[in-house]
C-alpha cells in the first residue's frame, strides 16, 4: 500500500529542492588556537610560557577579543564561563578550587573569519 501526496505538498517540495539548488555556499574561514598546560596543583594563573611543547603550532592564549569562541577543559570537563578569566597571554581561575597536580588544562579559541 502507498500514500501518495497531494500534488500541492509534491509543488512545494519541488519549489524548495529549485531554491536551494540555486545558491552557492560560501565557507567561511576559521583560524583554531590551542593551548595545552599541566597543572601543577599551586597556580591559579597560567601563561604562554607554562604550555607545554609539542601540542601544535599555536600553543598560546589569544586575546578573547579578537575569537569568536573560547572553550576551556580542566580534565576533559569543560568549565563555565564564570569559573575563568581569560586575557592575551593567561587564563586566572577564579573559583576557591584549583586545578589538581596534573591533570591537564587546555584553552580551545577559535576565531572565524567572514
């Protein structure tokens, strides 16, 4: 047994395929930093220079004014928005807590670009 549409939802379906048929999809461009640090248990402040090497090319914190999007991870958890403040070059946790010793930190900024 079929069902067969009524020819004004055929129409419609057929309108909306034309439409979309005729637009061309722009890309737009992103740039991704990353920035990968052990915590030492002691620091509620990290900088550029605590990241440690071999984890891509930009391992450094950018200025949050020039991201799009900033996303921070204590131990693969990502963290609130209020529970850090990140400025060009650091991140500051704010809550009574601070990271355990050795667990890893990693700020994800991404930029994307019109």
């Amino acid at each position: 047994m079929s069902i067969r549409q009524s020819p004004r939802k055929r129409a419609s379906r057929q309108t909306k395929r034309k439409s979309t048929r005729g637009r061309t999809r722009r890309l737009l461009q992103t740039k991704v930093y990353l920035f990968y640090a052990i915590a030492d248990g002691a620091k509620r402040e990290y900088r550029d220079e605590d990241g440690v090497d071999g984890y891509g090319r930009t391992n450094r914190i950018p200025n949050p004014r020039d991201m799009s999007l900033i996303q921070t991870f204590v131990n693969a958890v990502l963290q609130p928005a209020n529970m850090y403040r990140i400025r060009a070059g650091s991140i500051r946790f704010l809550s009574e807590d601070i990271p355990q010793k050795g667990v890893p930190i990693i700020v994800q900024s991404i930029r994307i670009m019109a």
